[in-house]
C-alpha cells in the first residue's frame, strides 16, 4: 500500500469529528502496527513544498507543519483546529518513522481512520500534545442536487459483479484516485459511496463539507477541475490558446459534471482545542 499526498490533493477519507486520543479508533478490537523508530528534525526552507508519502509501514513527510500533522493525525480541517498559534504554527519538520518488521498485509488491510491513529503518538509523545474537544458554530459547505438533479452514474450490478477485475477508467472497484494532471486535478472513483466525494471535496476546500443530496448507493465519479493557483497563471499569461484547455473551477464542475452544488452555511462542528504542545527534543 502506498499514499502519497500534495499540497493541492489527498486521497485519504476524511470524517467531519475529532477522534479520541486512543491508539485504535473506538469500537474495534483490532490490533492497530505502531511506529518503532520516530525521527524528527526542523527544516528551514519555507513553506513552498510539502509531501508525504506512506509505504510499507514508512511515514516520510518533508517540510511538514503541525497543522498538516495534526489533519492528518485526527481527521481534521485547518478551522476545526483550534490555539495552534505563533511559532508553533509557522514551524515545519523533517519526519521519519518507521515500523520494524512490517506485516504488509496487516498494514494493507488498516482503514483510514486506523491508519491515521498511528501517526497520535508522533504527537503526543514527542510534541507533548493535549488538548480538548469543543463543538463550535463554523463555516461549512453543504453539498446539494442541483437544479435538474443528479448526474451521478450509480455503478451498475454487472459491474459489481465483477469486482476488482472490472475497472472504471483505470480504478479497481472501491478505490479513489485523486491526481493532478497538466491541466489541473482529476478525481476518479469506482464503487463508493458518495462520503468518499464528500471527503475529497473537504481535502481540496480546507473546510468541512456535509452531504444533504440525500443520495445513497453507490457510485462512478469522475470529476475534473482547475487549481486556483493555475487559473491565476494562465489568466496573467498571454493568451496562447491554452486557457480553452483548462477545466473549470471545481464549484462548476461539480454542477457541469455531476448535477451537485455547494453552498455555504455554518454548522455545529466539533474542533480540537490545544492545552498544551511542545517543540520536539533534537533527535
């Protein structure tokens, strides 16, 4: 199994609450791999590149910040995190932690909340990490039909039938792929229920995102969107043809491509409210 993750997607799914600080999310009795050896060091370079790769019982993340750390700990948005503030927010880490002796199916067969829960001791244990749980009014986005409803193909019962051995434009079924392409972000999905939709739309948005489509089953997604960051490029580029290329935001495409839109709110949220984090000791 390998993740790998950008500053502009993620494939892990991401709920709306803040787990528990246990090791093993609650409810299972599944022995949950920890990592033996944990290294950590400050890196200096700025906050232009981040990436974090998972492979094998390996956590790589280069010029990683507690923020990022603690989403992908806890399951979080930035705004549900709450008291992360000054130094302790703007610092970024070199961090390497390792499982010794590996068992690879074990690891493969870790859902997303568990693989998350091996990553809280790296904060609590090294940066000291306490805190609270507080339910707050927050900005949100609710997920809605739009006007002429669903455009969203529900996967069909032969390909069901197939299993894994039937693919959907490359995707084994029950999987997501979230890429960037040269034109933007593609994400493609086989097989899932539309949480996982839900889930990447808050990874790419940065804010929590309900679903109030009222859709169950299951679903093909394909959805194709530009990166702000691309729009303003091109739009500050001279005109050369290639902004007919670019797919559209991704507000747009989701009402173009698959018949949903967003609209803002503000929700009871459940945040993270930090007591207490330390800089890590040098390794």
């Amino acid at each position: 199994m390998r993740i790998a993750t950008s500053l502009f997607c993620a494939a892990l799914l991401v709920p709306q609450a803040v787990r528990a600080q246990t090791a093993a999310p609650a409810g299972t009795a599944k022995k949950i791999p920890a990592y033996d050896v944990v290294s950590i060091k400050p890196n200096n370079s700025g906050p232009n590149h981040l990436s974090i790769n998972i492979d094998d019982g390996n956590f790589n993340a280069e010029n990683i910040d507690l923020g990022t750390l603690l989403q992908e700990a806890y399951g979080l948005k930035r705004d549900q995190i709450i008291g992360l503030d000054g130094a302790m927010n703007s610092a970024r880490f070199d961090i390497r932690a390792k499982v010794l002796d590996p068992d690879i199916k074990a690891l493969d067969a870790l859902t997303g909340p568990e693989r998350e829960s091996m990553l809280r001791p790296i904060l609590t244990e090294r940066f000291h990490l306490k805190f609270h749980t507080e339910t707050r009014e927050l900005p949100v986005y609710e997920l809605l039909q739009a006007k002429g409803g669903s455009k969203l193909q529900q996967t069909s019962a032969a390909d069901k039938g197939e299993g894994d051995k039937k693919e959907f434009h490359g995707v084994n079924s029950g999987s997501t792929s979230v890429h960037g392409t040269r034109t933007g972000v593609e994400m493609i999905s086989h097989d899932v229920p539309l949480a996982v939709l839900v889930s990447n739309l808050s990874n790419n948005l940065r804010r929590v995102v309900i679903d109030k489509t009222g859709l169950a089953g299951k679903y093909d997604i394909w959805l194709r969107w530009s990166r702000d960051d691309m729009a303003a490029s091109i739009d500050k580029a001279p005109d050369n043809g290639s902004q007919a290329e670019l797919p559209p935001t991704l507000f747009t495409a989701l009402q173009e491509q698959l018949g949903l839109r967003l609209q803002g709110s503000k929700d009871p949220v459940e945040t993270m409210v930090i007591d207490g984090l330390d800089m890590p000791s040098a390794d």
